[in-house]
C-alpha cells in the first residue's frame, strides 16, 4: 500500500495567507468604491479626484526605494501583519471621525498620503513573504490562485459595494474595512513560514548605500530581467493611459455610451477568472513557456491595436480573449521572475519594479492623454499598440536567451 503523500499547494501557511488577502481584497474594493463617490459628490470635481490618485503614488516611489533594503534583512511577516494592524486603526479612525463631522478635503487627501504609504509597506512585504510560502514547483499555481482572488472580489464586491454605499454610508464602511484589515493581520500572523535573517541588521545609511549598489551591480548581470522589467512597465504605463481614451470614445462616439464602456471591466474580469483557472488546472511545461508568454504579448498588443475600430460584441469579444490570456503571460512572467530572483533580493527587486511601474504609467499616461487631444482615439490606441510590439521587439525578442533563461529556472536561485 502507497502511504507517500501527494505534495499540495494548499498547505497551512498557504491556505492562511490566501484568506487573509481575500479579506483584505474585500475591504479593500467595498472602501475604495464608496470613498471614491463620496469625493466626488464633496467636491463635484475630477481634478480632485485626480489630485488624490497623484498623491497616493508619491509612497510608491520612496518608500520601496528606502524600505526594501532593511526588509531584505529583517523577516517580512511583521511588516505585513504590522502594516495591516495600522491600516485597520487608520480606517476606524477615519469611519468615526466622518460619523461626527463633515468631509474635509484637506483630512481626506491626508488620509489617502497614510493609507498609500501603508499599502506600500503591505505590497513590498506581501511580495516578498509569498513565495516562500508557495510549496516548491508550485510557483505558477500559487500565483494563478492570487490573480484570480482580485477578479472573484471584485465581481461580488463591485455591486455589493454600491447597496452598502446607500444604505450604512461610508463612515460604517470605513469601519467594517477597518474590522477587516484587523482580522486578515491576526491570520497573517498564524504564518509560520521560516524567514532568515541577514548579518548587518542595524540600519545605516552606509549600509543602505551598499544594499542599493548590491541591486545596481546584480540588475546589469542581468539582461533578461531588465528586458522583462522594460517590457512589463511599458505595457503597465500605457494600460494606465488607456482608461481616459476609452471613456472620451464611448463619451463622443455616436452609437455608443459610458454604460457599454462599464461591461469592459465585466468581461474582462471573467476572461481573467476563467484564465487563472486554466493555469491553475494546468501548468505549461517550463520549454513552452517564452514562446507562449511572446505569443500572448504580440497578440495582446495587436488586439489592443484593432480594439477601437471593431463592433461593440466584438469589442467584448476582445477583452474577454484579452483578460483570458493577459493573466496567464503575467501569472507565468511573476512566478518565473519571483522563483529566479534571489531571496536576499527580492524586496529591492520588487521595489525596484514597482518604481519603473509607477515611473512609466506617470510618464506614459501623460503622453497617451496628450495624444487623446489631438488625435483621434481609434489612431491613439493603434500607434500606441505599435509602440509597443517594437518595445516588446527590443527586450522581450533581442534578449530571449536571457529571457528564456528565467521562465526556465527551476529556483535555485531563490531559496
């Protein structure tokens, strides 16, 4: 009789962490809805609005940049389960002052500063615990499962979001997602994943100099890793400047309106949700996955290209066949990248990524939304989509040995 048993991905500590993201994912989209109606009917202004999104990218771009050194050297759990602890004070604090009080714009854009610079903390340290919590040789499957959780909430969050937002208010929500972030920090902190910790782990300035040329001098070794962090932060950048031209063409195009515009995000998430399963279900044999993820990347951006100029079930068509393989290039992309970096690096790392992410949507929604203005919104998103196939031509395509390199590790990089 065969006593062995079947390794599994869903272990304690994996089963732990994925609840409590679920509830963080839930508070998270229940708030953020009710939060960003709220602003608008305070203020009956975009401009704020856009003046709060602008703020809360500003921890992105330093925090990661001087946290991610010491987080490498310290275990990430506390940061994590602390992040959340703070998150759940601040939000409580916001629901009861907002019961007594009227909005404050000024409070308000103080508030999103803290939250942002919370939520810096929670990703920098989330990323890097993760995939020492994913049993080995089941990277993709780990990750497929965080993709979709996104997606599933969002699904069963969107509508529900907008009942609690007429009926308890935002203050009771801010309180409930307060409620929330404490319980998934007492899971998060049930945990038990073996963490090292690194010589030198008094903090000094000298030392977080040597840290950040330790990255500098381990990113120019590698040129695949700089290919993909290229590639991904441009398609990232110009993602974040398509939202604007999609609704000026469903705003002014005749024959459609803002309401079909709202079943993108719909399909979409289904083609996500459907996606992640397959991946989940299946794992790709490590040799076929470069020329899958570069299948997906062209054909991505070429349906991205003709998007505009399709009919409307075509244009759902589109982003559903969008959805259904963009989370499977980016599940195969994170797991590859998060198995081969090192674990001593992999908070700079992913600081790293983080800040070309927020550096190229800030650069490239700009030139996108200018493009919008004098062009029309079919052209905009086909020249941008042309842009970049020859920005996936020039990393993904001239370095694919040192690409093919990291989707074929088998982690021995990153223990």
């Amino acid at each position: 009789m065969n006593t062995e048993k079947r390794p599994t991905l869903w272990t304690r500590d994996f089963t732990t962490i994925t609840v409590a993201t679920a509830l963080g994912a839930l508070g998270n989209i229940a708030g953020g809805f009710a939060l960003s109606f709220l602003v608008y009917e305070e203020t009956s202004s975009t401009l704020a609005a856009a003046l709060i999104v602008a703020l809360r990218l500003i921890p992105g771009f330093f925090i990661p940049m001087f946290i991610s050194p010491v987080m490498d050297r310290l275990p990430r759990k506390p940061f994590l389960v602390g992040g959340d602890l703070c998150a759940s004070v601040v939000y409580v604090l916001a629901g009861l002052w907002l019961r007594g009080n009227e909005f404050n714009y000024i409070y308000y854009l103080i508030f999103s500063l803290v939250i942002s610079s919370l939520g810096s903390f929670d990703e920098l340290s989330f990323n890097a615990l993760y995939p020492r919590i994913i049993p080995e040789g089941m990277e993709e499957k780990g990750y497929s499962v965080s993709s979709m959780l996104y997606p599933a909430m969002m699904t069963i969050m969107t509508p529900l979001s907008a009942i609690l937002y007429k009926a308890i208010g935002v203050a009771n929500i801010l309180i409930i997602q307060g409620g929330m972030s404490f319980l998934a920090a007492v899971i998060e902190s049930r945990v038990q994943v073996r963490e090292e910790i690194r010589e030198g782990t008094r903090f000094s300035l000298s030392q977080w100099w040597g840290d950040i040329k330790e990255t500098a001098a381990y990113l120019k070794g590698e040129d695949g890793l700089r290919a993909m962090i290229w590639y991904s932060s441009t398609t990232n950048g110009m993602s974040t400047g398509y939202e604007p031209i999609w609704v000026a063409f469903f705003s002014t195009t005749p024959g459609f309106t803002i309401a079909m515009y709202s079943f993108f995000t719909v399909v979409q998430m289904i083609g996500r949700f459907i996606g992640g399963l397959i991946i989940y279900k299946k794992e790709m044999p490590r040799e076929k996955k470069y020329g899958y993820a570069l299948f997906i990347y062209l054909f991505y951006d070429v349906m991205d290209a003709l998007l505009l100029w399709l009919s409307y079930p075509l244009m759902l068509v589109n982003r559903t066949i969008c959805g259904f393989l963009g989370i499977q290039s980016g599940t195969m992309r994170y797991a590859a990248v998060q198995k081969y970096i090192p674990d001593s690096m992999r908070a700079r790392m992913n600081a790293f990524s983080s800040i070309c992410y927020l550096a190229f949507s800030a650069v490239l929604s700009l030139l996108v939304g200018w493009m919008g203005d004098v062009m029309d919104s079919r052209v905009v998103m086909t020249v941008s989509s042309i842009a970049v196939i020859v920005v996936c031509l020039l990393t993904i395509v001239r370095r694919r040995e040192s690409v093919n390199r990291i989707y074929m590790s088998e982690g021995m990089n990153s223990k």
